[in-house]
C-alpha cells in the first residue's frame, strides 16, 4: 500500500500540468500545438526553476513509465483496420518510402552528428510515423532515458510549426488536388495537431483526408516497435557477452525479457474495434483517455527534464529532427508524382 502511496504525488503534478496543457490548447484558435508538447514544455519549465524532490519522483517515474504504456494500450481502441484498408490503396507506397527515408537517411545522419542511437532513432520514429506517439510507444522498449524523449519530441514539433505555415502554400503552388496534399501533408508532418492544422488549412476535403492518412500511419507503431524489441535484444546480447566473458560466464537474454507486451493489448484493442465489438461511445473515451494519460506522462518527463542539460545538447538533435523532415516532404511528394496521383 505504501508503494502505491508515494505514487501519488508526482502523478498528481503531472495530471495538474496535463489538464492545463489541455485547456490552453483549447483556448488556441488554431490548433498548431499539441497539448502533449506543451505539457513537455511546461514540466520542462517547471523543472528550471524548482527540480522536483526525493518524494516526487517515484511518482514521476511511474507516470512516465507505466502510465505511458497504460496510454499507448488504449490507443488501440480508436483504430481500425477499414479505416487502413480504405486510405492504405493510396498511402501505402509513399509510407514505406518516408519510413525507410527516416530510419535509413537518420541512421547516417545521427552518426555523422555524434548523436546516440537512442536519440537517433527517436527523431527517425517521430518524424516517420507519428510524432510523440510514436516516440512514446518506442522509448520504453529501447530504454529511452527521458531527456531523449524530450529532445526528440522538441527537434519533431519545432518543424512541425514551420510545416503548418508552409505545406498549405507549396501545395497551391503545385496545383495539389485535395487528395493529393491530403496525402502529402498526412505522411510528411508529424503531430496529430500538426496534420489537422496543415490539412484543413488547405480545405475541407483535404483535411479529412490527411486525418485518414495520418491514423493509418499511426499503425506503423507495431512493427516498429517489434523491431526494435529485437535490436534491443540484440545490443544486450552483445553487452551481456562482453561482461560474461570478462567474468568467465556465459550470458543468457531471452526475447521474452524485453518483448513489448503492452503492444499485445494495443493490437487486442485495435482488432476487437476493427470487428466492431468496442461500441462507438467507448472508443471514443478511450481514446481521450489514452491522450490525457500520454500528455500525462510527457509532463512527468518534463519535469524529470532540466533544461541546462537540454541546452548542453547543443543543436545536434534539432539539426536532424530538421533533415529528416526535410527529406521526408521531398520523399512524400516525388513518390507521389512517380505513382501517378499527382
């Protein structure tokens, strides 16, 4: 009992910081700024001018860890697998270009910038599938510390800002259709809020459409996830080896020690909601629960975040956030033009 006690206070911060995050973007006339970055950003904030105590922090450990995974299980509950096979027609080809762009171009990319792989990947995901859930749902199954979670979130949304001026003017500068720039804005901007922003500024059709994109997108997180589960398994293998010979031992991991099992209730939700057996009004709470709890925990890492150390980072980490999604917007559109929708 007493275990759960101690939890109590720094989940308790994060919720306050979350619900105000919340409620400030929905004071925002547009919505260009999540309520997830501007909770990173206020416990970010916080943590600059009174570093959380000894009695905080079992609390925020939890939050940032636990009810993390807690929010990315029930995420599951809004997808569906009609939706992925309605737009995936149209979206599949340009996915696959941009997700091997982000994760082959940022492999190189994060070497030659001296970032750890860790970070490296972050941003990659991030960029690739769907900004901070995709961050997220990867952190913990790489053991992501949570100063990288927060300068992968920072180097996505900061060109994510740019991207909701920007896209709406390049597409009517290339005659884009509405189907077109939904396509190009829903795989080449990152956050939620972001492609919402971009997508119906250009129009209505747009919008809807860029939204649809952007959920089918979010599906990548599965097998992304899986891969990295055995990457992870893999460098421990190696480090477990490194340490067992020097010790004489012989060192054993099994996948099952580091396989991602909250991506089982993920999948569980999101299969019995493509079948239909998660009622509409259901899915819709879970779905605003799962954001409130990751907005939750993205304040929790805020606040275990310091801003000194963030500025000690240099600019490495926003350089390659910046490339990637660079690369990305030209990958998205010149497939685009090779399949023939534009």
């Amino acid at each position: 009992m007493k275990k759960y006690v101690k939890i109590i206070p720094g989940f308790a911060v994060s919720l306050a910081i979350a619900l105000a995050a919340r409620w400030a973007e929905a004071l925002l006339p547009v919505h260009f700024i999540g309520a997830s970055v501007l909770a990173l950003f206020i416990g970010m904030l916080i943590n600059y001018f009174r570093k959380p105590g000894d009695a905080m922090m079992v609390g925020l450990k939890f939050t940032s860890k636990r009810i993390l995974k807690f929010a990315i299980i029930l995420l599951g509950a809004s997808l569906s697998m009609g939706t992925v096979l309605e737009v995936g027609k149209f979206s599949l080809a340009v996915m696959v270009v941009t997700l091997l762009t982000c994760f082959g171009g940022g492999y190189f990319i994060g070497r030659s910038l001296g970032l750890n792989w860790k970070l490296s990947n972050l941003i990659s995901a991030g960029t690739g599938i769907c900004g901070g859930s995709a961050i997220a749902a990867i952190a913990p199954v790489i053991d992501a510390e949570d100063s990288d979670i927060a300068y992968a979130m920072s180097a996505t949304f900061l060109f994510d800002i740019a991207m909701i001026v920007l896209f709406p003017i390049m597409g009517h500068a290339l005659g884009l259709s509405d189907m077109a720039y939904g396509l190009w804005s829903g795989t080449a901007v990152n956050d939620t809020s972001s492609v919402v922003a971009a997508g119906y500024a250009f129009s209505e059709a747009a919008g809807d459409f860029a939204t649809m994109v952007k959920l089918t997108r979010t599906l990548a997180i599965i097998p992304t996830v899986i891969i990295f589960a055995f990457i992870g398994l893999n460098i421990q293998k190696k480090e477990a080896a490194a340490r067992g010979n020097a010790a004489g031992e012989t060192a054993r991991i099994h996948i099952l020690s580091i396989f991602p099992w909250f991506i089982l209730g993920f999948l569980g939700l999101a299969a019995a909601n493509s079948l239909g057996l998660v009622p509409y009004a259901l899915s819709l709470a879970a779905k605003d629960l799962s954001k409130l709890l990751m907005v939750c925990a993205l304040a929790a890492i805020g606040l275990n975040t310091s801003l000194r150390d963030f500025k000690k980072s240099g600019v490495a980490p926003m350089l390659h956030g910046f490339i990637i999604s660079a690369l990305v917007v030209v990958a998205a559109i010149a497939v685009e033009y090779a399949i023939g929708i534009i």
